[in-house]
C-alpha cells in the first residue's frame, strides 16, 4: 500500500479516544501463510467525547466477520479505517475476525516471519497490521491472548505476561493461553511462535520475590547470551538500588531476532531484541558489541517503568519514555563503568554519538523540538532529538535538581502517575515539584522550552581577568538559531557547569561571586536565564581559564573564546574529564578548520607535543587517550563549515592522522606495546580500555609503514589477525590493514569471511568494515557497488543492509559524495528499491541526503537533483515521502 500523500497529523489536534478498550481477549491460528486472528473486544463509550461511529485502525487486513454483542452490524471502510456505526449500549463487545499473512509481511511491523518463525513488531502502529483496533497509546486494556499452532514449527509459544493453560491440539497441533495483568497500550503487544531455547536465570527483588529471567534465542545460540543474562541482572539489581523500582512480573523474557528494524523493543514482559543486542561470546562480538549489549538490555528493561507502567499520551510525547530511558541507560553504563574515568569515557560517547547525529539533524530540514508539533508517518520521529536530545533534557533537570533530587522527583511521577498515559509537561512537573526552591521549579517555563524549540542554541563565552581587582568576569550570551517551521526563537535556561583553572598553577580555583560571603568550592553550575548575563568571580588570586561546560551540560555549541594556549592549560591540567578531552578536541578541530580552505596542512610542534603528552600521561586511562588522540570525525568538521566539500574535509584530516603516525611513530610503538591485555578475555573498561589504545596504535603504525615502505607492522599486523584470541584484536587488526595496505588486506578480508561465513552478526562486520574504509581513487565506493551483489548481501535483512548502505552514506563521506554522482545514484536506487520492501529502513537510509544544501558545488546540484528524481515517483510509502519532500522544501 502506497500513501505518499498521507496527512500531516498535529498535536494541538490531540482529542481523547470516542471509547476505550477495556479487555482484549484474542486467538490467533498461527500459519506463515495464513493466520487468523479473532479479537473480543470489550468497548466503552468515552463520556468526554460527543456520540459518533467507533472507527478503528487497520492496515493490509483481510476481514471476515463483525458482531457486536454476539449480532451481526453493518460497517464499512474509509481510507484504512474501518468505521461501525454507534451501537445503542455505553459498554459492548465487539468480535472480530480477520485473516493476515506473516509471510508477506517484509515491512517487519505487524507478525512477520523471520528464520521459520514468527514475532510481532507493533510500536509505533503495527497492532493494526495484525488486527482492527484503537491503535494509539492512550486506550490500554487488559490483554489475554491464546496462540494456536504447529508444535514442530512453533515448540514455543509466547506472549505478554503470564502463562496461565497449554496444552496439546489435534493434528499436531497446540496451544498457550496468555494473560497479562497490566493494562497496556496496543504498541506494547507481542507475540512470538519459534524453534527456539532459552537460558534462565531466578532472582530474588529486595521484597523477597523470586522472578524468572528467560532469554530464548535459536538453537546453538545458547552459549553466546550469558553476557546479556548478566546485563538484565545487573538492570534489575540497578533500578531498584537507585529509583527503588522493582521488577513487577513473575516472568521477564527477551526473545532475540534476526530481522528487526530497530535495536529492540520493550514489549511488556516480553522485550524483542535484534540478535545484535544479545548474542555475544569473545570471538564474534568486540568490546563494543558488548557495551551495546549492556546499554539495549538495559535500555528495555528500565522500559518496563519508564514507558510501561507510565505511557505516552499521544506519540508526541514519546521522548518522555524515549529521552529519560536513554538517560536511564546512560546513567546504568555509569555507574557500572565504575571509576570516575571510566564513567567519563562513557559520558564522552554519549556527547559523541549525539553531536554526530542529533546537531546535523537539528540543522536541516528534519529538525523537529522533543516534543514534535507535527508528522506525516510518527516512524520518521524516532530520531536523535527525541532520543539523544531528550535524554540531555532529563540529564539537565538532574543537574539542575541534583541526583537527591531527581531521585525525590521520580518518586513523585510515579505516585501521580503509575498506570496513566500522560504528556512531557506532567513529568517536568513532577521533578520541579518535588524540588520546590531548585533553578528548575523557579524557571519551569523558560526551561521547558527544551521541549518545544528546535534548534541548537549558540553559547557564546567570554572572560576577563582584572589582576587590580582580583576579580574574573564571565560574560555569557546565547542565539537561539532559526530552524525549519521555527522563524522565532526565545533564550533557553542553559545549566553551564564550569569552574577556573589557574594558568600558571594549573589549581582549581576557589569560586565566589559578586555578592557572595565567601568561597565555596571550585566547581559549580551556573543558570542562564537570559539572552545575555554576566558572572563576576571576586579574590580570583591569579589570572585563570575558564573550564566551561563540563560534563557537557548543556546540548550547546560552545564558542569559549578560548586560545591554543588557554587550551592547552586545560588539557594539562583541568579536573574535569570531560573539558579536557574537549581542549584536546578543539585543539585539533581549530587546526582542521585553518586548513580546509587551501586543503593543506603542517601539523605544528605544539600540538604534535601535546598529543605526545597525552599519550605518554601515566595518570590517564587508555581508553580515554584512545579517545582524545583520534581527531573529530569528518562528519563533526562538515558541520562546522557552512559549504562542505566532504573530499576536502576527508583529505585535510587524513592528512592530521598520518602526520601523527609519523610524528609519534615511536609513542605509538610503546603504545602498542604497554597495553596488551595478557589475562583471558573479559568484557571490562579495565580491559577495552588498553585494547582499545593498542588497535589505535596499530593502526598508526601500519599507517606510517605503508608511507615509509616499511614492511614490519604491516606484517605484525597480518599476525595479529591470525593469531587474535577475541573479536576486538582481530578486527582492529584487520581494520588497520584494511584502511592502509590493500596488498595484505585482500587476504585478510578473505580468510575473515571463510572464518565467520556462519555467523551473520560477524558477516555484517565483514560488509561494514569494506564500507567504511578510507576512500582513495574511488576504489572504497567501488567495491561497496561490487559488494551489492555478493551472494551473502540482502535488502531483506535491516542489519545486512545497514552494513553497507548506512555504513558507506552516513560514516564514509568522501567514498559517498563524489563529482561524478555516482555516490548520488547508487543512494536514490536504493532508496526506491528499499521502500517497495520495507519503508521504515528505505526512509532512515533516505535521511542521507536530506542536507543536500549544506552541500558545496558541485556536490550541492547533483545530490539535489537525485533527491528530486526520487520525490518526482508517485509510489513512495508515506515515511520516505515524508522525508524526501521535506528535503525539498524550502
Ligand atoms: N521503543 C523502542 C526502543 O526501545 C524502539 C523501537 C523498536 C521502534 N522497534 C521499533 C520504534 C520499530 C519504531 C519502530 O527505543
Ligand atoms: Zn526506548
């Protein structure tokens, strides 16, 4: 079905349901072919709303009969509605047949089947792909559902909840009944019917309970999930010890999948995972791979409160799951980090990861505030703002109220709200309620509009140090940008944490402001309110750097006025993680910058000895050297000019890291040689971290060999491929070939993909890993066409598809964006090609062009007018529609 022109649905339009659901009792004859679905419904008629026809929800439906309380009624169909006039009776039971067919089914939203079974998909609309329903997430209703199929096909069978009766059937045949206790919204609905076998594990919550833990994955991947049972223990343990929200089901599932279009989903008791998100063992899965485990199973687990027990009102308010659940899980990767450093390693992540997707999103034809005004397909809105953005709305509240605080105000969200669908503002109000005389209570309205602008707000900082007065002087302003369907724009209440650090003791300095009695402490958190505001310190002793910003506090551009040298006294000596890290950062970003106009550049001695003295620092961790001496990605430099010529940004920072090879060679080979990791393989920060440093430093080694005709490292590096005892060596290994020495390359990649041929989340490396190579004579792009058509390569698997599609159009620019629009051709094919097959996946992938315009010549021509021969087709589904014209519009 084709709805390119569906309509534009608004939030102010939101108006409660004509009737509720209340019960929802559903079998469902499970066949690939044919399944039929029979639904009761018990109906009340919502008093709020004037009398009118029930209309109910449904999309590529075959129905077959309609009663109400037991009599046949007439109905008939609008658009994808099905609409049945008022019946007499204020309650009523409505019966509902239809037939659906899983196998056809390759959007992978509704039942679908996947390796010879079958799952369900129903967040954000899917439900109505299964069977006629309220489909919005303020109806919740009690479900009880009994599955009915083939016990050699389908051995287990699983739904929501509690299993209250199995048996067997004739013809081979049988059944499960179902029932969950809690009343849900249709998106949180899953069912699943498979060959598959589970781990379990029982544990005990704090009120003395015992709960069952069950992971079901396909036979003979049972020995790759202790790492994901280990992650939902700690989850469970975590939720209770800092929010005091315990497990509430005597059972908790994760069923993993090979076909699944996001990470994974939190269905109610019975969360479905992509197996990417489950399955891992030391040799298919990296440090990586493992963290994400970590994050995903913990994301969906804290789900169950945040989301679950506590809904969204209308799809508008999603980032009040979606936002505080990242926060969630962010913090949960905190804390279990451990040390300080390596809880700023993570907190580094996160700032990456959102300034990579959600600050480009924010400035182009996507952008969109949290809490979106408008949508065409709401699939579209599970982006980075709401995500990523949403979850720095939440971490500044609790920076505003502190970790108490916050605690105090989640208590009160759930004492107002448990068991309610409600809105973004009813949770900021419960956090500044529960903190009366906190910045956030006293500022509530200019605060949330976090949850209404869009945009990226400007900070802009200056400082002045008076040696007479003692006094330092911290001028803030900010800009809040123009954005798309946004012409104006009011100042936003910008949490900056900051403190001053002594230029030349390189001491914190103790902080008190104009009107203060005296000093208190040497960091603190300053509240702007205002479009522009000044912070004047007294008895600042000696002249000071301003450490702005830390722990990114705010999802701020920050202009810190800031010199080399400034930065410089920073990266040697703040005490914040974070601010460091960024000195080094900015350090290199200022000296990219410089050179892109003339695409030349001579990396300078001060630099090159401050990265040495990083990478030599023996009070630093490894992974957090590994992260500041890898310079900010092309895709962070592009953002930062106004007209992108990605091969220019490509050539200039290749240029940095080779110049850095070469120039640290020796660091680099100490490096490498003081952080291998001797005990057996453990997924642990104490250990990525130093594996992490060896991989980069192998691969600047390879990197300088190949300049210099060396033939040492590379060697060694072939080695270590070979012999590696865990994913994260080999495929470092191999990256460092891949991207430097095609000669030894070819074999690697060839001997890797006979090695892992049966494991599908290692092939999806395999494609990733020739996509994403550093681009040199079109060769990279290529082998991606070439790449297309290997017989291990499909559309049909988003994981698969990922590999080679985003890799290339999202994380390697300069094979993408080429002169000759060949990278422009291969995207709008595609587009077209994934859309007929699943249009979720066909519209993220579509995203790669939406800023065309930010594009130089003659990047900017080609790549508009791939998009426009894309929107010109008049059989697009509505997600990539809604994309693609909004590329266009002006
Ligand atoms: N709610 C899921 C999460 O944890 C997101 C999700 C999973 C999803 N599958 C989806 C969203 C399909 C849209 C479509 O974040
Ligand atoms: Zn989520």
């Amino acid at each position: 079905m084709r709805e390119g022109t569906a309509p534009l649905i608004r939030r102010e339009d939101y108006l409660s349901p004509a009737y509720w659901i209340r019960q929802v009792d559903l079998t469902l004859d499970l066949d690939a072919a044919k399944t039929i679905v029979a639904s009761k419904l018990t109906i009340e008629r919502n008093g709020q709303q004037p009398a009118q026809p029930l209309r109910l929800h449904g999309e590529d439906l075959n129905l077959l009969r309609v009663l109400v309380d037991g009599q046949s009624v007439s109905f008939r169909h609008e658009d994808d509605m099905l609409v049945i006039d008022a019946p007499a009776a204020d309650q009523f039971v409505l019966e509902i047949r239809n037939t659906i067919a899983p196998e056809k089914n390759t959007h992978l939203s509704g039942l679908y089947a996947s390796g010879g079974g079958l799952y369900t998909q129903c967040e954000a609309e899917g439900f109505r792909r299964i069977t006629y329903f309220l489909d919005r997430p303020d109806v919740m209703a009690v479900y009880t559902v009994t599955l009915r199929g083939d016990k050699k096909k389908y051995p287990v069978l699983l739904s929501n909840g509690n299993l209250v009766e199995q048996g067997e059937l004739d013809g081979g045949r049988h059944f499960a009944k179902w029932h969950d206790p809690f009343p849900k919204p249709s998106y949180l609905f899953a069912l699943v019917a498979a060959d598959l076998v589970a781990r379990e594990q029982w544990v005990r919550t704090r009120g003395g309970k015992d709960h069952l833990l069950q992971i079901f994955v396909k036979r003979g991947d049972l020995d790759k999930t202790e790492h994901a049972m280990n992650s939902l223990i700690a989850s469970v343990v975590w939720d209770e010890a800092r929010f005091n929200l315990p497990l509430d089901l005597e059972r908790f599932m994760i069923v993993a999948v090979d076909d699944f279009n996001m990470g994974a989903m939190e269905n109610k008791g019975l969360n479905l995972f992509n197996t990417k998100y489950v399955l891992a063992s030391a040799a298919t899965a990296t440090d990586a791979d493992f963290d994400g485990i970590e994050s995903v199973v913990g994301h969906e687990y804290f789900h169950n409160w945040t989301g679950n027990r506590i809904t969204c009102r209308d799809w508008f308010q999603l980032s009040l799951k979606e936002g505080l659940t990242v926060f969630r899980d962010q913090e949960f990767s905190m804390d279990m980090a451990g040390s300080a450093s390596a809880r700023a390693v993570c907190r580094i992540a996160d700032v990456l990861r959102l300034r990579e997707s959600q600050f480009p999103e924010d400035a182009g034809p996507m952008a969109h505030p949290v809490r979106p005004d408008a949508y065409q397909a709401i699939d579209n809105f599970y982006t980075s703002t709401v995500y990523e953005k949403g979850a720095e709305v939440v971490r500044m509240m609790h920076t505003l109220v502190g970790r108490e605080g916050f605690a105090k105000g989640m208590s009160l969200y759930f004492q107002r709200h448990d068991g309610q669908a409600v809105t973004c503002d009813d949770f900021a109000q419960a956090i500044a309620d529960a903190n009366p005389d906190s910045a956030l209570a006293v500022n509530l309205a200019l605060f949330k509009r976090w949850y209404s602008q869009s945009g990226t707000p400007h900070l802009s900082a200056r400082g002045q140090y008076d040696t007479a007065a003692s006094t330092f002087t911290l001028e803030l302003s900010q800009a809040n940008p123009v954005t798309a369907a946004q012409p104006n724009k009011l100042p936003q209440l910008i949490p900056v944490a900051m403190g001053l650090v002594g230029r030349h003791s390189g001491q914190a300095l103790a902080l008190q402001l104009e009107g203060e009695a005296a000093p208190s402490g040497s960091h603190r958190v300053l509240v702007m309110t205002e479009a522009t505001q000044r912070f004047v310190f007294t008895h600042v002793t000696e002249d000071c750097v301003p450490s702005l910003l830390r722990g990114f506090s705010a999802p701020v551009l920050l202009d810190d006025g800031l010199t080399d040298a400034d930065r410089l006294v920073l990266l040697a000596h703040d005490s914040d993680p974070f601010t460091r890290w960024e000195s080094g950062q900015k350090l290199a970003l200022g000296r990219l910058l410089t050179a892109l106009p003339t695409g030349t550049l001579e990396l300078d001695e001060p630099f090159v000895h401050a990265m040495r003295g990083l990478l030599r620092d023996p009070s630093l961790d490894p992974a957090f050297k590994e992260l500041a001496l890898v310079p900010p990605s092309e895709g962070y430099v592009a953002e930062q000019t106004t007209e992108v010529d990605p091969q220019r940004v490509h050539a200039v920072r290749e240029s940095m890291v080779q110049q850095l090879a070469a120039r640290l060679n020796e660091d680099w080979a100490w490096a490498f040689a003081e952080h291998q990791v001797r005990e057996g393989y453990r997924p642990v920060a104490e250990q990525s971290g130093k594996r992490a440093l060896a991989n980069l430093a192998l691969a600047m080694l390879v990197r300088h060999a190949v300049a210099t005709g060396d033939t040492v490292w590379p060697g060694r590096a072939y080695q270590r491929f070979k012999d590696a005892s865990n994913m994260t060596d080999r495929l470092g290994a191999l990256q460092a070939l891949v991207n430097a020495h095609a000669e030894l390359a070819a074999p690697a990649l060839e001997r890797f993909h006979a090695l892992f041929r049966h494991e599908p989340l290692v092939l999806d490396k395999w494609f990733m890993l020739q996509a994403r190579a550093p681009e040199r004579d079109g060769r990279v792009f290529a082998q991606a066409k070439q790449l297309l058509k290997h017989p291990d390569f499909t559309l049909g698997n988003p994981n698969r598809a990922r590999s080679l599609l985003m890799a290339l159009a999202f994380f390697n620019p300069a094979a993408f964006h080429r002169a000759d629009a060949g990278g422009y051709v291969f995207w709008a094919e595609r587009v077209v090609e994934l859309d007929a097959i699943n249009p979720q996946l066909a519209s993220r992938f579509a995203r790669a062009l939406d800023r065309w315009r930010h594009l130089a010549e003659p990047y900017r021509s080609a790549a508009r007018e791939a998009v426009a021969r894309v929107a010109a087709r008049t059989d697009l589904s509505s997600d990539t529609a809604e994309i693609i014209h909004r590329a266009l519009q002006e």
